[in-house]
C-alpha cells in the first residue's frame, strides 16, 4: 500500500486510547491531583477534612513558617510579582545575586547558579556541557530530568551510555568501555527520589576518576537533609571537595521553587553564557527567591531541626518493620512502603485517605512489578501524635488488606 492510499493515523487517537486514569476514578481509587485547600506543613485541609501529610517533600514543614511568608510578602512589595526577562536580559535581582552567593557558601563551592525550576536545572547543565563527541554517563534510575537533559544532549549528537542502578561495578565496565582520552560526564541522583536510597559515591568517585570523568550529583532530596548541616551527599561522605557540580532545588527543604548548581567558578560562568534553559526563560520570582533564601537563614540557625527529620524518618522506618511491612531501608525522610501489586496499592491509598492520612502511590510503569508502593516522607515539624496516627492507620489498613498478619 503506498503512503497516499494509507489510512491517515490521527495524532490524538493516543489520547482518547488511554483510560487508566478514568477507571480508576470510576472506581474510587484515584489519588492524583487533589486540590489542597489549606497547608500548615504536616497537616492540610483536602475537600473539608483535615489531613495528616505523610507525602509531602516539604522536609523541614517551612511552607507555613511566619518568616519564610513574611520574606516573601516583603519581597512583592519591592520588586513586585515577577522579573519579565531572563536572567541574561533584565531578569536579574539583586535578590537572585544574595541567594547564589549564599548557596555557594553554604555548599563549599566557588560559585552558584539559579535555574527557574528543578527540573529545568538538568537542562540547563548536562546538553550545555556535554557536546558532540562527549559522553554522559547516567544511573538508569535517575530522575527524569536527567533523563530530558541526557536526551536534549544526545539530540546534539553527544553520546549517552547508562549503568545499573547504583551498580558500581557495572559503572566501571562502561566506562571501562569509552574512548580513554574523550569527555565524560557521570551523572546520580544523590538520595534516588523513589526509593530513598543514597548513591555510592565514594565507589562512584573512585570510577569516574580512574576514566578521567567529572562528576555531577542530583541533591534535589539531600540538601538539608544529610550532610554536615545538611549540605548534602557529599557532605555526607566527606567527599565535598571530590564532586564537581551539585545540582538541587527549592521545592522541597527550600519550600519554594527554583533549582540551582554549583561549582568551579568558570563552569558556572560558563553555564551563565551558554545554556538556553537559562537564556530563555524568565528568572525566579522574586518572592520565590527571598522565601528560599529565608528557609536557607533558618537552615543555617537551626540545624537540629535536621536531627528531628532524621529521627522522624528513622520512628517511622522502625515502626513499618515492628508491624511486619516490606520496606525500602535508607537515612533520609523517604520511606516507602512496598504493597506489589497496583490495585491494592490504590485501595490501600483510598483507605488511608478516608482514615486522615496522604501518601504518594508509586504504580507499574512507573515501578517494576511487585515494587508497587506507597511512598511516605517525612518532616522536621510532624508531632508524635501525628506519627503515631500514621502507624496505626497503617496497620489496621495492612491488616484489612492482607498486606501484613
């Protein structure tokens, strides 16, 4: 049959094709997408009924805080409500200048540069440092905005090799593998966001320095979260000085938005020039930048309240074991708990929900067949009570389902 005489395929026939989601909101179960009316940090309102939030990324619960508010309240009233440029144009703040220079001290590093989004910031990086005839070499369970900016490279004819997740001897052998004297890249997740786990870093290190390989460490669920004073997974391993160029966000401790890297001076001011994720898109929102910056100040004047998030964590970690569930072992504040099957995973979301408490329901594809799970995390600000609550719920619920005896 020519190509003429063929049935013309309609772009759209994709998009009236997929009907998960509409099933399982037929059904009850669908736990994506819902409004929340009020956010006090470990407790929201969602349609009328206060919740417990066990699913949130806000790490320190500074979302609510009066002084994080207050800076960006104060930060409307000076610069207004956005920058309408670039950063590269007329985007920059004074603002954006104090929050960089803060960052980068506070990470030990010569120089800091904010992106708009986290997930921009992989963007703006990887495709801007690795061009044609360069390789960037990324763990397979990287977050996808590694992914995008591992493809956005490949797409300029960079090459992009992967490795088993968090395999070291698996990373070797790839590297092992490419041109000596060419230009690597080797690319993880710090703390990998599904899981909580950390990356092996001092092997990691070991690897990409035997094949003449920077390194670049995804701290989006790190920072503030392990690390001396929560700066991060090198920090954590002592390796701060051995890690090129940290990239993280501030949607999660920073409570707000935007992303950032750091690193040698001339690869920021680099980076500053070269990369159209930076040069074409409209800078940080000024109250955005001053309520990260506020949460980077209390950071800095209260570091137990990292102790407090660890040790929540930790209750909650131990707790899911003493009840007999399946869980994903790590130090950070994720704690998933592995259900293995989607449909029981959405009920048992639909169960908790109605019982007062919110995680996040991670289903195949996005998980491998029987790592379903609900994702739990945790905040510097959740009670005792509130934690407690969790556990039972949890129980009753694993109990009723047939998860746990």
């Amino acid at each position: 049959m020519s190509q003429e005489t063929r049935t013309p395929v309609d772009l759209f026939q994709k998009c009236r094709s997929f009907t998960r989601a509409d099933e399982i909101k037929a059904a009850g179960y669908y736990p994506y997408f819902r409004p929340i009316e009020e956010n006090e940090g470990p407790v929201v309102m969602i349609e009328g009924r206060k919740i417990i939030m066990a699913g949130s990324n806000n790490y320190h619960g500074l979302t609510a805080d009066p002084r994080v508010k207050q800076a960006a309240i104060e930060a409307i009233k000076k610069y207004g409500t956005g920058c309408s440029g670039s950063r590269y144009l007329t985007g920059t703040l004074d603002l954006h200048i104090k929050l960089e220079e803060r960052i980068a001290a506070f990470m030990g590093k010569e120089s800091c540069l904010l992106f708009s989004t986290g997930y921009q910031t992989a963007q703006g990086i990887i495709p801007t440092l690795v061009q044609k005839g360069d390789y960037v070499v990324s763990d397979r369970d990287n977050h996808a905005c590694i992914v995008a900016g591992n493809l956005m490279a490949k797409g300029a004819f960079a090459e992009f090799v992967r490795y088993k997740h968090n395999d070291m001897d698996d990373l070797e052998r790839v590297l092992s593998k490419l041109p000596p004297k060419a230009a690597k890249l080797v690319v993880s997740d710090g703390v990998f966001s599904t899981s909580g786990e950390l990356v092996d870093l001092p092997r990691l290190v070991k690897c990409a320095r035997a094949h003449n390989a920077r390194i670049l460490i995804d701290d989006a669920h790190a920072t503030g979260v392990i690390g001396k004073g929560g700066r991060g997974t090198a920090s954590h391993y002592g390796l701060d000085k051995e890690v090129d160029m940290t990239m993280g966000t501030f949607s999660k401790t920073f409570s707000s938005l935007g992303g950032f890297v750091v690193g040698e001076r001339s690869v920021i001011n680099y980076l500053k020039h070269h990369s159209l994720a930076l040069i074409f898109s409209a800078s940080p929102t000024p109250a955005s930048v001053a309520a990260a910056l506020a949460c980077l100040e209390i950071i800095e004047r209260e570091p137990e309240r990292i102790g407090r998030l660890i040790a929540n964590a930790d209750k909650m970690r131990k707790g899911f074991k003493e009840l007999g569930f399946d869980v994903i072992d790590g130090q950070t504040a994720i704690v998933p708990v592995i259900i293995g099957d989607d449909m029981k995973a959405f009920i048992f979301w639909r169960e908790l929900f109605d019982a007062g408490v919110f995680v996040n329901v991670f289903v195949s594809p996005g998980v491998p067949q029987g790592m379903q799970m609900l994702r739990t995390s945790y905040m510097a600000s959740h009670e005792e009570e509130q934690l407690n609550t969790i556990l039972e719920v949890f129980g009753t619920i694993g109990k009723k389902l047939g998860v746990i005896k």
